[in-house]
C-alpha cells in the first residue's frame, strides 16, 4: 500500500507545482487534498484507478462533494431534519444529488468488484481479501436446489477453491461467506469512512503547518534529519518522525474533524456514580473535551510536545479522528497519508 500512497503523493506535488506556476496569485490548496484523499483511498487502498486530479466529474470526486453537501448545516432540508427529526423521512427526498452520486458510486463500485472477481491475483490484498471470503471452499456442504455460478466446484472444475481462505467452524457448518453486495458495501463503506474525514484532516495540519511557524521549523529540521533522499521517503523513515506524529496528533486535538461520537446505553449501569438507562443515547462531545484545561493543560495553546513517545504508538486513550469507529480502519492510512 505504501508505494501506492507515495506514487499519489507525488502526483499532488506535481499538481502543486503546476497550480503555483500557473496561478502566481494564488490558488485553493484544499480542493486539491480533497482530490488527493480521493486517489489515495480509491487507489492505495482499493487499487482502484480514479481522475480525480484532472478530471471534475469523477464519480468518486463528485460523490465526496454531495455527501458533504448532503452534511452540511448550511443545508435547509438538513437543517430541518436535525430541528425537527420526525420530519427525516418527508425532508429525505429533498437530497437528490447525494442520491443521485451515491447510486452512480455504487454502481462504479460494482463494475469493479466484477473485474476482481475475475483476477483476484492481480487486486490489491484489501480487495483480494474480501473476493477471496465471497468463495465456498469444498468442506462447505450447502444444499442448492439448481446449479448456478455460486454451486460448489466438482473435482473436475478448472476453478479450485482460493487457498487464501481462512473460515472457522461455525463458517464451515454454515456456509457463511460474503455476497456480492457484502462486498460492494464494504467498498462504499471504506469509501465513506475516509474521503471526508482524511481530506478534512489533512486540510487542517497544513493549515497548522502554516500558522505554528517555529513548529513548523522543527518539523522541516527533522524531516531532514532522517531522511537519506530528497525524492523519497521510506516507511522506516516515516516510523521514525516522531516530532512530525506529534505535530499531527496536535492537530488533531486542536481540530478534530468531528464534534464527536454517540453510543446507545444496551442496559442499565452506573458509571462513576452516575446511573445510565436503557436506550439512553450518550454523546461524547470530543470537541469540547480537548479544550478543558481538566483534560489538556493550556488547551488553547498549540504544543505538540504534550504528547509523550511512550503515547505515540499503540495507545487509542483520545479518539484522534473523533469520528465513528467505522473509521479506526482509516486510522493508520490516514496518519502515514499526513506524514508522507
């Protein structure tokens, strides 16, 4: 995945170059991120190919712009629905675009799932991975009242079983795999989990680069530091940039890309001497909390030497992304999309 995301980054330095001899005066660095977190989630991680750079119309480009659309408060049938929630379903016809790139997105999105299926080998391991569950291997006894292309394969069949799949014996008894439209879900399931919330976020740690100078120093000194080449950067190296994570991290703190996260209470409990019902729905406003001085000394000032080494790798103790936990999967591909 690594090399993949480098190839896309370059890309966007190239765009980067281009729009700063052509446009002197200035130009919109963000739409460009967003164009970029489109290429790097549909390529690095899906291997599959997008134009976002050169062309407008691309489906996965245009769908990113009306589902944030669709989001926005700025919104009025959106507005409406969050005042008044019984009116949802009337309001919900009312977002016809979203819709509209949605079932464009889907249907994109299916075409290419048809491509893997017919040379898993030659996808990217996300994709080979979720073909591969899709197939029955032959300990599977399911009973079919016809023969279709999803029967069981018989000795004879050019077509042996993937040896990649790794089922449990409760799969096995009961022939769970994934259907085609299991697959194409968790296409567009990756798909929204990172278009936003990575463009978003890499739209606020430049802004942060651009604003905390002497921070800004620091990280450019260490960047120099370790890396060996000017046109390449290795994974190592990346791992390495610990003055760089801190920054992100920071960012993150200071913007994170979400107000935050909501949990519905499955049973009674008290928690620290609070008693939680059944149904009641808990907000963590994430937002709010990286901003009490009980949480974040000085919260209000930027400085991403509060965060230890030890605190770097392998601790979730605050939800960087302050998103859903749909997008703890976008979570590493995110942070390596930042720092390279």
């Amino acid at each position: 995945m690594f090399p993949r995301v480098q190839s896309v980054t370059d890309e966007l330095l190239e765009e980067i170059d281009r729009n700063m001899f052509h446009n002197p005066q200035g130009f919109r660095v963000d739409e460009l991120i967003e164009r970029y977190s489109v290429k790097v989630i549909t390529q690095a991680t899906l291997g599959y190919h997008s134009n976002a750079f050169s062309d407008k119309d691309d489906v996965t480009l245009r769908y990113m712009h009306a589902a944030h659309e669709s989001a926005s408060a700025e919104n009025f049938a959106t507005g409406l629905a969050r005042l008044f929630p019984l009116l949802t379903s009337v309001l919900k016809p009312l977002d016809r675009k979203h819709k509209l790139w949605a079932g464009s997105l889907s249907r994109s999105a299916q075409c290419f799932v048809n491509l893997v299926k017919r040379d898993p080998q030659a996808a990217c391991p996300v994709m080979r991975s979720l073909v591969a569950h899709s197939e029955i291997t032959p300990e599977v006894s399911v009973s079919t009242s016809h023969t279709d292309s999803t029967s069981l394969p018989d000795k004879q069949s050019s077509h042996p079983p993937n040896p990649a799949l790794i089922y449990t014996d409760q799969e096995k008894t009961e022939g769970v795999r994934l259907s085609e439209q299991d697959i194409v879900d968790q296409v567009m399931g990756l798909l929204n989990a990172g278009l936003g919330p990575l463009a978003v976020a890499m739209t606020f740690v430049l802004y942060c680069l651009a604003t905390e100078r002497q921070e800004q120093e620091r990280v450019v000194e260490e960047i120099e530091t370790i890396t060996t080449s000017e046109d390449c950067v290795t994974l190592d190296e990346l791992k390495r940039m610990k003055v760089l994570e801190r920054f992100i991290m920071e960012s993150m703190r200071m913007f994170p890309v979400a107000p935050g996260v909501s949990r519905e209470c499955v049973k009674d409990c008290v928690l620290s001497g609070r008693t939680f019902t059944k149904g009641m729905v808990i907000r963590v406003m994430s937002g709010v909390m990286y901003k009490q001085e009980e949480n974040f000394a000085q919260s209000r000032q930027f400085n991403p030497d509060r965060f230890p080494s030890s605190w770097l790798y392998g601790r979730s103790w605050y939800h960087e992304m302050a998103c859903t936990s749909s997008l703890c999967r976008e979570r590493h591909l995110q942070t390596g999309s930042e720092k390279r």
